[in-house]
C-alpha cells in the first residue's frame, strides 16, 4: 500500500473584503477621539490597525505615502490619513479622514481653550493633564520602537537613525535639514548599494507577514490615482477658492486691520513653515501671537502647548487654542458673545492651517503612487523613514526630560510621574495594551496623585 508523500501545509493567505466606504467612515472617526501621542503615536495607532489588523494597505505601500507626507510642510500623521483614505475612497475618502481626524481635537479645544480662559485654573483638570504626560512620553517611545523595529533593516538604516538623533538632540540642526540629507544619502545610496535601501532590503529584510492586503505591494494604482494634468488644474483651481473666497470675505466684511483677517493671513504663512512638524513652527507661532499681536501671553502659549500635547490630533491643533483665546481676549465679536468669538476664530485658524496640506495630497498623490515600485525614488524616502526614527526618539527624549524634571535638568526627579510612565511603559510593551486605555488609566492615576499627594 502507497502512502501519499506528506506536502509541508501552504500558507494561505486570505484577501480581506474590499473596505466600504461606511467602515472607513467610522475608523476615521474613531481615529479622531483616540489620536492621543503627536505624530509618532498617530502613526503607530494606524500602523497597528490599517496594516496589522484590518489589512486594508500593505506595509511597503504604507510606509512609502508615509515617507512622501514626512516630506511636506504639515502635520504627517494627518497627511497620512488624508492619503490613504484618498487612495481607498477617491476625493471624498481623502477630505473625510482628514477631516475627522482634527475636528474632534478642534471641538474639544474650542471647550476646553472655554474653560481655561473663563474659569482660570481646574484641579480637575490640572490632575488629568497630570497624568497624561509621562503616558504621552511613553506612547512616543513605544512608537519609536515600532516604526524602527520595521524600518531599521540593516546597519546603514541603523546608522542613519542614529545620526539623526545626535543631529537634533545634541547639535540642534534643523529637521529639514536632517531630511534633506537623509534624502541624499538615500539617493546615493540607491545606486551604490540598493539592497540596502530598498523598502524593507538588506539584512533582515522578512517581514512579519499579516496576510495579503486590500491594497497589497503588487496592487495596481486605481483609476482616480493616476496622474492627469486636467485632474491637477482642477485641484489647484478649487483649492485656489477655497482660500481666496474666506480670506476675501473677511477683508470685505471685517477689513484688512481686523482680528480674523490677520488670523487668515498669519497663519496660511504659518502651514507652510510646519516644515518637520509642529515643533518646528512653534517659535514662529510664538513670535506672531505673542510678541506681533498680543492675542494671548506667554503663560498662556505654554499652556496651549500642553493642551496640545495632551488631547487628541496633531500638535499643530495648538493654533485653535492660539486663536480661541486671541478671539475671545480681544473681544471681537463684543463683550456679549465671547465664546462664540473664540470659536470662530479657533475655526478660521484651522481652516487655513489645514487646507494647503489637503491639496498637498490630492495634487502630489498620483506622483507618489507612480513611483511606489522605483527604486529611484523609494531609495531616499527609505532612508528618510529611518532618519525619521531618530527624530521621534528625540521626541521622546524631549517629553522625558520636561515631564520627570519639570523645574529643569538637574533640579528634583518628579518621582510621581517617573512611576506613571513606568506603568505605561509595562502597559504597552508587556501586556500590549490598548492607547487610549492606558492614556484613560494614567489620567485617573494623575488626577489621584494630585488629589492626595
């Protein structure tokens, strides 16, 4: 009797269905409320759910539009969202997620920027806040780990990473010049070695397979993500509107001189000075609204920043709390309508700080998508990736060094908050919990901690 040779079982890896645009819909959504961390802890979160978990795009595919958006003057992780949901949904896909994705973080400061300024200092939420911090830096140093852990391939990745993290850490050179030359290197690099700087390349190169994608390595580009020369007029007319209509109307209304229109104009320069993130704008910010216009102190522009940092959305959202409160100090609208004041001009401020980074996207999609399977192209953007990691690491050196020692370095160790992070860290790493969980967890602890301590 013949037995059959056992085969080695097959490794099947199963389509996922296509997304509907409903489902779509309401991860974005969620994403919106649950964004806590800056643009590291953003971009893990929809790692972990649109690579790992839902499968909806492949890694490589993920990590190119990622390395295109850390390219652009804006906030990345937005643009990261903004791009895949324009790749999955057309038009409509793209200005929906990038939408939800800042209007929860615009509603709750709109409230909150109320709260600080009408009813001064909360214990509530000074203790929330409290606790929330050091969870941030922990969510920034897991996100660190993760993005590296998948983009640090080999040694000449690794050697990258860390250049970048002495760059700015210890020289102070800026973040595009950082980009600028990782690019370069990456450029060179591709012609003299190009396994090394191929997307997930060289040593150690396998990835951990999550199953085949909706939009996998070897998709091809959808209709609407072609490139076409009418399609680019089209976007940069309406985009031309969108603008020149809002900013006209305020002059026409309210004149050149006024709060609003120098909000408009102030801060469409300022979207394109958000070259390599929110922090890099922020002494630009600071100098305008501060020390130009009065429209808040310097405490309170510290304050924001920590508002910033501990809700949802990308950091750059401090510009809502900017124009809140220089809305709402000067009483544009008159002393009866103070909020609604400081709500229309957190809004404006939104508007033109977020609109050059939604036609960023729609114009310079197709291109990017041309170029996902060149190794001419994806060469520097791989080496970017990894110099990128270097600065996130930064990052959370920078939350870690303010939050343990808040009076300075060298002053006394904030202990409390040394053990809140702490627990985070074991939260994340060790028992893989979710963010919002631990962001939810390490809130009450601080709220405790300043209540009996």
């Amino acid at each position: 009797m013949n037995t059959p040779d056992l085969q080695p079982p097959i490794e099947v890896r199963t389509e996922p269905p296509a997304v509907r645009f409903r489902d779509a819909f309401i991860f974005w959504l969620k994403l919106g409320f649950i964004s806590f961390g800056g643009p590291a802890g953003q971009i893990s979160i929809m790692h972990q759910e649109l690579v790992e978990n839902r499968r909806w795009i492949s890694e490589r595919r993920f990590l190119h539009a990622l390395n295109y958006c850390m390219l652009l003057p804006g906030p990345e992780a937005q643009q990261l969202a903004t791009y895949i949901g324009w790749l999955m949904h057309r038009t409509r896909g793209g200005i929906v997620a990038g939408v939800l994705f800042v209007l929860p973080s615009l509603l709750i400061l709109i409230v909150l920027s109320w709260l600080y300024i009408a009813f001064g200092n909360l214990p509530l939420i000074e203790g929330l806040f409290y606790g929330i911090k050091p969870a941030v830096t922990a969510i920034v140093l897991q996100a660190a780990h993760r993005i590296g852990s998948r983009a640090l391939k080999n040694s000449a990745l690794w050697t990258i990473a860390a250049a970048s993290f002495v760059a700015i850490f210890a020289l102070n050179v800026p973040f595009p010049v950082i980009v600028v030359a990782a690019a370069l290197i990456g450029y060179l690099g591709g012609k003299i070695a190009p396994s090394k700087f191929s997307v997930g390349g060289g040593h150690g190169a396998a990835q951990k397979s999550f199953g085949k994608a909706i939009i996998d390595d070897d998709t091809p580009t959808p209709l609407h993500a072609q490139f076409h020369w009418i399609k680019l007029f089209k976007i940069v007319f309406v985009g031309a509107l969108l603008w020149v209509i809002p900013m006209w109307g305020l002059v026409a209304i309210y004149g050149w001189n006024h709060t609003y229109t120098k909000m408009g104009w102030f801060f469409t320069k300022a979207a394109f000075m958000t070259f390599g993130g929110a922090y890099a704008v922020l002494p630009y910010v600071y100098q305008g609204a501060v020390a130009q216009f009065s429209w808040l102190t310097p405490t309170q522009m510290i304050d924001g920043l920590a508002l910033g940092e501990t809700t949802p959305g990308p950091l750059i959202m401090v510009v809502a709390f900017v124009g809140f409160i220089g809305g709402y100090a000067k009483a544009v609208l008159g002393p009866d309508h103070l909020f609604l004041a400081g709500a229309i001009a957190a809004t404006l401020v939104t508007w033109f700080t977020f609109l050059p980074s939604f036609l960023f996207i729609l114009i310079g999609g197709p291109l990017v998508e041309a170029t996902h399977q060149d190794i001419q192209f994806t060469a520097p953007l791989t080496a970017i990736t990894a110099a990128v990691v270097g600065v996130i690491l930064n990052l959370a050196t920078f939350f870690g060094l303010h939050v343990l020692w808040p009076q300075g370095w060298a002053q006394r160790f904030d202990w409390i908050s040394g053990l809140i992070a702490l627990a985070a860290l074991i939260a994340l790493f060790r028992f893989k919990r979710n963010v919002i969980h631990v962001i939810i967890a390490c809130a009450l602890l601080g709220l405790l901690a300043k209540t009996f301590l």
